[in-house]
C-alpha cells in the first residue's frame, strides 16, 4: 500500500472579494471579485520535486500561501503532512518549511543568526542542534560571512539565503519555495536551488517549488504542473509539459512600450 501523500489538492479554489475603493464607487467603476485557483487537485509524493510553473497571474504564489497556512481556501481541500490546511493549521505549519517571495519575517534589528536561534525554538529544534544546523546550512547556502550581520544591512539577496536557512532548519517534511532565489544572481540561484532541492529530496522531503527558469525545472524537477488563470493546463515530466506551457506562454499578451 502506498503512502499517504505529504501534499493533497482536491479541487481547491480561492477567490478574493471585490475591493471596495471610494473613489471607484464615486466615479461609477466596479471592481470585479478575483478567482485566482479553480478546481485545482494534485498530489506531492515523498521525496518528490515537483516545480510549478506559469504566467504571472496563474495561481502559484496564491497555492503556495494556502499550502504553508497563510491563506483560507475559498473552496475545496488542502492537506500537507497528512494534516488539512485550514482545520489543523498549527500543527500543519510545524512540518512545513517555506521561503516565500517577499518574505518580511525576519527582525531586522537582529543578526542573522539570533533570528535562526528564534525560529528553531518556535520549532522546537533541541538547542543543542541549532548550531551544528545552522553551521551546515550556512555552507549549503553560502552565508557564513552573513551569520552576525543583523538583517537590515543585509542586501535583498542575503536576506534571501537567511529565509532559505530559516525554511531548512527544522528539516520539514514540506519545502515550499516561491521564487524566493530570483534576487541571487543566476550561477548563484542555481547552485543554491539544485543543491537544496536535491538534500531535500534525498532525505525525504516533499518538495513544491514556483520558478521562471526553464532550464533549472528541466534540470531538477521530477514533474512538473503548469497553471493557467488558476487551472492545472499540464502535469507530467518536462518533456511532456513543455508543448504546452509554451503556447500558453506565448498567448500572455505583451506590454506596450
């Protein structure tokens, strides 16, 4: 019998309320309700790396906000290590590990590694582990140099590699990335993804992560999902998927100069 899957996505939608704006009321606009997931269903075995990709606009940040207990689903489930996102949602966030675009959670009057040593308390990493872990990870990711600058000097790519460092540190049985390296330069980005990507993986992690880069999916991903406006367009190893996230990529409309 094969085991539960560590993420299970049963027809799972998510709409945002029209906004209320004065000034559009007054001059007569109405501002429709958003639908940024519709029906969408998946699963994301152990150990599996599985990369989500599409156009701005497709649905990826939002999923990966519910999965990592940020957002309500509007309709439809969502369970992350065996736990459902909405009904179990703390237990649910202490096996998730997730390093989200534009992360503010860290405290910038503290050094980077007093806000690792915040986090692995919140959870509960044995205080005689964190600085074996945090040592590991700062040579995973290249951030030794980093560890007692406090986090407001850091640039927007060093604070990237802190909240990787942050996701990593409890060992999750959940990786939940959202473009969190596109600040890192290119050689950078790709060395840091692909070696965190496969440790996770090697140790049984689950792992869903969002990119723009084509070649680093192709490279990494055992399968990949492509969304559109919210749907699941394609599933499957690259090679299969590639036919068609390129037509819906070319049908995007261009911005005007």
């Amino acid at each position: 019998m094969r085991p539960a899957p560590e993420i299970e996505v049963v027809a799972l939608e998510k709409t945002y309320p029209r906004p209320f704006w004065p000034w559009a009321r007054a001059r007569g606009r109405k501002e429709a309700a958003r639908q940024a997931l519709r029906g969408l269903s998946f699963e994301v075995r152990a150990g599996e790396v599985v990369a989500l990709i599409g156009p701005n606009g497709a649905g990826k940040s939002t999923l990966l906000r519910i999965l990592s207990g940020l957002l309500l689903p509007s309709a439809g489930t969502a369970r992350v290590a065996s736990r459902d996102v909405v009904r179990e949602r703390p237990g649910c966030r202490r096996e998730v590990g997730a390093a989200l675009a534009d992360d503010r959670g860290l405290s910038p009057r503290l050094t980077a590694r007093q806000n690792l040593e915040f986090f692995a308390a919140l959870y509960a990493v044995p205080r005689d582990e964190v600085p074996p872990r945090v040592h590991e990870l700062a040579g995973a990711l290249e951030t030794r140099r980093l560890l007692d600058r406090e986090v407001r000097t850091l640039s927007t790519g060093e604070k990237a590699r802190v909240v990787l460092m942050r996701a990593l540190l409890h060992r999750p049985r959940v990786l939940l990335l959202d473009e969190v390296t596109r600040s890192l330069d290119p050689g950078a980005a790709r060395r840091v993804r692909t070696r965190l990507l496969s440790d996770a993986a090697a140790r049984g992690a689950a792992v869903l992560f969002a990119s723009h880069d084509l070649a680093e999916v192709e490279a990494v991903a055992h399968r990949v999902l492509l969304l559109d406006a919210g749907r699941l367009a394609a599933t499957g190893a690259f090679a299969e998927v590639r036919p068609t996230a390129e037509s819906v990529f070319a049908a995007v409309p261009k911005e005007e100069d």
